[in-house]
C-alpha cells in the first residue's frame, strides 16, 4: 500500500487520479479522474459498458488498478486492497447481489459486526450489542421476519435489502451501490430510496449507480456521467442532465 | 453440537404417536436410528472385543471426517490432501518411538529414538501442522476445482516421500513395534484402554472444533465458503482465514496419525495412499457438509459398512476391500442425486 500526501484536503470522501483498467486490449476504465464530495448522494451513469461498474470495483479493491491512484478519505493509494477499504472509511453493494447465499439472514448481518482479528474472532462468542445492532439493521430494511430464512431462500428484492443492510452494518462514512434500483417493484424501490435518504441524513457520503433518470433526478445531489471509461461530464444534477452531450450519450443521436 | 436424534427421541417419548407420524417424512431422524441401532445390534452380535476394535477405527476415521469438515463443509475447500497429514503424523510417532532394532535390513536402517508415547503424540500433531503451515500458504493462491487438484498432488508427493525417503520411514519395509502408550508403569497395551484414550482425543477434537464453528471465527470460515471476495470486502483478509482452518485441521489429522500408529504398532506407505483420502472426503459429503454430527454419522455408517462386509456371506474375504469402495461408491452417486446436502447436512457442495 503507497500512502501519499494530497492537496485536496477534506472536501473530498473520494477521488481517482488518472485510474486505468484494461481488460484484453479494452479500456473499460480510461485515465479517469474524477472527485466525489464528502456527504450528500453523487450518482454514477453512463451508457452500458461506460465503464461504472468497474469504476466501482477498481474503488473498493475487488479488481486491480492498472495504473492511477485512488485517494479515499485524503489517503492515496496505488494498490487498493479490498480488505482494507473498511479501515479507510468504505463499503460496496455489488450489481449482481452477492450475499452469503447457504448462511441465514441473521448470520448475513453478523459476519459484519463480529471482530475482524484472527484469534480474539476464534474466542469470540456473539455479544449482546452485536445482536442488538444486527436486530436494528434487519428491522430497518424490514428483514427482521426472515432472519432464520437461509440468504438464497429470499426474493430478489429482499436480497437487495439484505445486502443494503450488510453494507450498512458497516459503520463507514462512505458507501458505494452498484444498481441498487434495477429490477426492483415500485414498494421495494421505495424502500430502498428511504433507506438510502436515512443514511444520507445521517452525514454518509453515499454514491450510486444508475440507469433509472427519474430517481437520479430525484435523490442525487451531484452527478457523474461516463462514457467508454472516460469522464463525460460532472457537476450539481439539473445542470448536467440538461446538457446537450449527456443526451446524446443516451440516446445515442 | 447439534444432537438431533436426542430432540427426536425426546420428543418421541412424550407424544409418540405425534412423532412417528412427523418423523415418518423425516430422513434424517430414520438415517440416525438406522446407523446407531446398527452400530448397537453389531457390537451385541460380535461380542465387545469386536466391538472394542471397530470403536477404536470409529474414532479415528472420526478423528479424520471431523477435521476434514472444517476445511470441505465449513470453508469450501475441497481437500483430498488430509491422508497427507495422518500420515505424517503416523510416520512421526513410528519413528520417534518405534524399537528399531526389531528385524533391521542393513540397507534400510534407521534410527533408534525410543521415545515415549505421550512425548511424540505432541510432535505428530505439530510436524503436520508445520508443513501445513507451508502447504497452505501455497495452497492460499488457489480455488475450486484448482484447489482440487493441487491438494491432490500433496496426496501423492506425501505418499512417495513415505514410500522413497528410505533412511527415514524404512520405505515398502514399514516400521515395527512402535510404541503403545504408556504413564509410568502402566501401559495401554489393552484394547480397552486404548478405545478409551482415542475416544478422549475424539471429544477433545469434536469439543475445538465445535467451539471455534460456533465462534465469529467459524461464522466468518461459512463467509468465505460462500463468497471469498465479498467477505473480503467486509475486513477480513480471508486467506488468514484459510490458512488457520487449514492448520488447525492439519494438526487434528496429524493427531490421528499418531494414535493410528501407536494402535495399529506398524506403518507403512499403503495406509496412506490417494483413495484413503477420497474415501475421506467421501464420507465427510455423506454424513452431510458443515456438520460435526454428519461427520460422526459418516465415519460410524463407514466403519460398520467395511467391517460389516466381512460377513456377507456370498463375498469371498478377498474382495472385501474393493467390495466397500463399490458400496460407498454408489451411495455417493445415489447420494448426489438425491440428496447432495448429505445424510443430515443442509449445505451443498
């Protein structure tokens, strides 16, 4: 892990600096540079392939950078090790729903809270502030009824909730959700907006991605758009879905 | 520890005709009656010496499918490489403690240590344990099906090093009168004493190993098991994770080694080869993945199915061997399709 010193001070719960990543001769990622402000909601769009997801993955350490350096929280890094991004202040949801599928609802939640170190996690039995923070976390994404259910025995919706509530079982300042919206009834979507509202109300930074306009419009304070891994445009929402080249992103005219 | 068949018979006694009626659908409940009435009605039919013998290979082949299940069931890393550490631990305690000068060939001389039983039993589990400790940090880079295969080949390496490191393990020649336990004056040179102290070994291993799956730890083992890099994405480097089941679990086996070799006072390369090891895993998915009790019930229904065959009438004594592999075998097969999570498992592989 490199630590270098930043400039950018405090404003920023996240920036990239020229970060790349290839795959075969692809650039999914291409030279980005971007910067998220700390707190409120920054939404990520782009067409399909533009390179969000990745983005995502190269912020969180599930893949490689091939070159540029990630900056969370004023601390730079040239190698982001997944394991690390907790201590730095970060967490994810993936696109895909990837929840410990034959362990249970509850135990979902619990492997987040339990202690992180090798031995004292040998001797550690659950404790009663872990079960009290698991029970506020299931009962605020409405999962409290399902605890015993095993992970792949739920919906696709209750998935995304239980994956949500992972994530925020994590108590980090930062929190990264690819597609939380996508394919998901409007009651759910709904649920999922309040939840995400809740932890912006309480001082989170909280970044998104999205294919859904009319909830980017609604819920984003600040906006990202990418295309073919490079930065189209940023900046406050109203502005930037109104100019011409987002559009033509989109509707490829 | 999960003791289903007590709840069940519990149950049983205070409304019986309500339980039958459940349990008539209940698999689980009628596969632990089938087992231990079996292992009962067996050791009554044989007489206890019998019984006494095939306890004793009960404990140690449980000793195995306990451990193993930590790293297959809980973790999800499918190890064929475990006979690997029992033989390790078996060849430690052989060498440290056997009397050599028993029928030395010139040529495969090795030497005289005469250690005591209860000085080298500890040496067994830590020398598995060390070269689990490398093994694993090597193994640590791989998954799945890879994982399969490269276990495989410490299977086979452990096994001609056994058989070929000759100044060491006297090769094909084995090694003679290794030592029985002994405190003070007192010898287990007794079966009984002996099923005693292996049935002690067993609870100490099914007692750690309960203790450390009911912990955060073992929570955290299931994380991985079912998704490596999200549970990475959570704080834990799981390859700490790996390598400390994998140890542990190596250790459990070397202890196994040990008693093994004490009991039987005679090793060689043959106990130790690559099937010993399927049959292992075989049993570790039939009694049921991530399960101490399954494992128990694996290494019981084992046993009795080995030593049960010797009295088929219609199978001569030869093809005895063969005979249980073709018998587990199939089971394994009609287990796959019909009831992947095992005999009283809930994970699938």
């Amino acid at each position: 892990m490199t630590t270098a010193p930043t400039d950018s001070g405090d404003s920023y719960a996240l920036e990239t600096v020229e970060i790349s990543k290839l795959f075969g001769a692809v650039k999914a990622v291409d030279e980005l540079t971007i910067s998220i402000p700390r707190k409120g909601m920054t939404s990520i769009v782009g067409p399909n392939g533009s390179g969000k997801s990745t983005l995502v993955n190269l912020l969180s350490g599930t893949l490689p950078l091939d070159g540029g350096i990630v900056i969370i929280d004023g601390v730079g890094l040239k190698v982001v090790k997944a394991h690390e991004t907790p201590d730095h202040g970060l967490t994810r949801t993936f696109q895909e729903v990837r929840l410990f599928d034959q362990i249970t609802v509850w135990d979902n939640i619990m492997v987040v809270l339990t202690s992180r170190k090798l031995f004292p996690a040998m001797l550690e039995r659950t404790q009663s502030s872990h079960r009290e923070k698991a029970q506020a976390i299931l009962e605020n994404v409405g999962m409290w009824d399902k605890r015993r259910a095993l992970a792949m025995d739920l919906s696709y919706g209750q998935r995304k909730l239980l994956e949500i509530g992972r994530a925020m079982a994590l108590d980090v300042d930062t929190y990264l959700f690819d597609e939380p919206f996508a394919g998901l009834f409007p009651q759910m979507l709904e649920r999922v907006k309040e939840i995400m509202k809740g932890m912006r109300d309480e001082g989170r930074t909280i970044v998104f991605i999205s294919h859904i306009m009319d909830i980017v419009r609604e819920m984003s304070d600040h906006i990202i758009v990418l295309d073919s891994g490079k930065l189209l445009t940023a900046g406050e929402v109203e502005g930037v879905l109104n100019r011409e080249e987002v559009i033509e992103a989109y509707l490829g005219a | 520890m999960e003791l289903p068949i007590i709840g069940d018979i519990i149950r049983l006694s205070r409304d019986p005709k309500d339980s039958l009626r459940l349990s008539r659908s209940n698999l689980e409940f009628w596969v632990n009656l089938l087992i231990i009435s079996w292992a009962v009605a067996f050791a009554i039919w044989q007489g206890v010496g019998f019984a006494i013998t095939v306890g004793t290979v009960f404990a140690i082949w449980a000793i195995l499918s306990v451990s193993l299940n930590l790293v297959v069931g809980f973790t999800g890393l499918l190890s064929v490489a475990h006979i690997g550490f029992f033989g390790i631990g078996a060849y430690a305690m052989a060498i440290l403690t056997s009397d050599a000068a028993y029928e030395q060939l010139r040529t495969e001389a090795i030497p005289t240590l005469g250690w005591p039983f209860f000085a080298a039993l500890p040496v067994s589990v830590g020398v598995a344990g060390l070269v689990a400790v490398v093994v694993g940090i090597a193994f640590n880079r791989f998954r799945d099906d890879i994982y399969v295969l490269v276990s495989f080949g410490f299977a086979v390496i452990a096994f001609n090093v056994f058989l070929n490191w000759r100044s060491l393990t006297r090769g094909a020649f084995g090694i003679h009168e290794i030592e029985r336990p002994a405190i003070g004056g007192w010898v287990f040179d007794g079966e009984l004493e002996f099923l005693a102290l292996v049935l002690v070994s067993l609870a100490v291993v099914i007692l750690i190993a309960w203790f450390l799956m009911t912990s955060s730890f073992g929570r955290v083992l299931t994380a991985i098991r079912e998704d490596e890099q999200a549970t990475e994405v959570f704080g834990y480097q799981v390859t700490h994770y790996k390598l400390a089941i994998w140890v542990i679990s190596a250790m459990m086996a070397g202890l196994a080694g040990g008693l093994f070799g004490s009991w039987t006072t005679f090793v060689d390369p043959n106990s130790f080869v690559l099937m010993e090891s399927i049959l292992l895993v075989s049993i570790v998915i039939l009694g049921g993945l991530a399960t101490i009790w399954g494992s128990l019930l694996g290494a019981m229904a084992f046993v009795l199915l080995e030593e049960g065959m010797r009295f088929l009438p219609f199978l001569p004594s030869e093809f005895v061997g063969q005979g249980r592999q073709v018998v587990l075998g199939i089971l394994l097969v009609v287990l796959m399709l019909f009831r992947p999570q095992g005999l009283v498992g809930r994970y699938k592989l």
